[in-house]
C-alpha cells in the first residue's frame, strides 16, 4: 500500500503553455504539451512504483480565470487517463499480432522440423547434415519474434500503462501568483 507521496513540480509562465496549442478540443478533454507531458512521465518513470503521485503546476506570470483553473485539473487526469487506455490498446494489439505470429512460428517449427527429418544425411553425407540442421535453425528463427514479444516485448507496454494510471489518479496542485488550487480544494 502506498504511504508516502512523490511530487512532480511543473513550472510555466502561462496555463496555456500546459496544454497542446494546436488541438481543437474543449478545455478539458484538450492534450498535454507534447514535452510538458515528456516531462511529467519521464519524471514519474524515476519515482518509486509504490509511491502516491503529486503533480505541482506553477503558473507564475499569469493568474487564470477562476473557471479555467478549475478545469485544470480534470484536464489533466484526462488527458493520462486516455494516454493509459491507448497503452492498454497497444498491449491489446500486440497481444493479438504475437498470437498471429505464433500460430505461424509454429507451424512454420513443424514444417521445418519435419522436412528436416525426410533429408537424406546417409545419401548427402555432410551437405545433407547441414541442410538438416539448416532447417532445423530456420524453424526456430520463425519463433524467434514471437517469443521475444511474449517474453519481453509486452512488460514496457504494461509498465507504461500503470503509470499513465498512477499519472491520471495523481492528487494535481495548481498555483498562480497569490492563488491556490489543489485537487482536494477543487473537488469541493
């Protein structure tokens, strides 16, 4: 269970600067700036996983209207909610091209290993010992993505996804000059 709480501190001059300039959505269902995101994941990636996540927005020249402030919040956590659902369709995509990709290593394994087996070694002598381990190799190189999927391809998807997670549940704290927001005080 997590006990203490590891915050990130995000420093800009204005709140626009927070959100991506060129994306036409409503306030709150807008996107993260591309590197004020890189920045708040690359910072949370280096905070330990059972740590409760802080983020500190900081706007120090301008002071919002009290209405965009508020939606500072919800923005944000919407912003790394949708950001862990894209990841948790990528692992679902990938998932389903391995299974493909398996299918085909497989049966691809058996054809090699059993046409390994119809080569004539006594007949071709050493040719012939190399064309069946040829095959053999081959077999197994088919199997080579698959497995380097399943073994080590899936875990950078799901980590990313936790702490997009993490990201999106994070307590978010918003100050201004001579103002205050954090997420407990804007709930209410």
């Amino acid at each position: 269970m997590p006990t203490e709480t590891a915050t990130i501190q995000v420093r800009i001059h204005e709140l626009r600067q927070l959100f991506n300039s060129i994306d036409p959505s409503p306030f709150r269902e807008r996107d993260l700036d591309p590197d004020c995101e890189e920045f708040i994941v690359s910072w949370a990636r280096e905070l330990p996983v059972d740590q409760v996540l802080r983020i500190e927005i900081r706007v120090d020249r301008e002071r919002p209207a009290p209405e965009l402030l508020a939606d500072v919040e919800p923005a944000v956590r919407s912003h790394f909610a949708r950001e862990a659902s894209m990841q948790n369709l990528r692992r679902r995509r990938l998932v389903r091209e391995v299974r493909l990709s398996l299918a085909i290593g497989l049966a691809s394994l058996g054809l090699c290993i059993g046409a390994a087996t119809f080569v004539p070694t006594e007949r071709l002598g050493t040719a012939g010992e190399i064309l069946r381990e040829s095959l053999i190799i081959a077999g197994w190189v088919v199997m080579w993505h698959p497995l380097e999927v399943l073994l080590y391809g899936l875990w950078p998807v799901v980590r990313e996804r936790r702490l997009l997670e993490r990201l999106a549940a994070a307590e978010i704290e918003l100050s201004t000059p001579a103002h205050s927001v954090s997420g407990a005080a804007a709930d209410a």
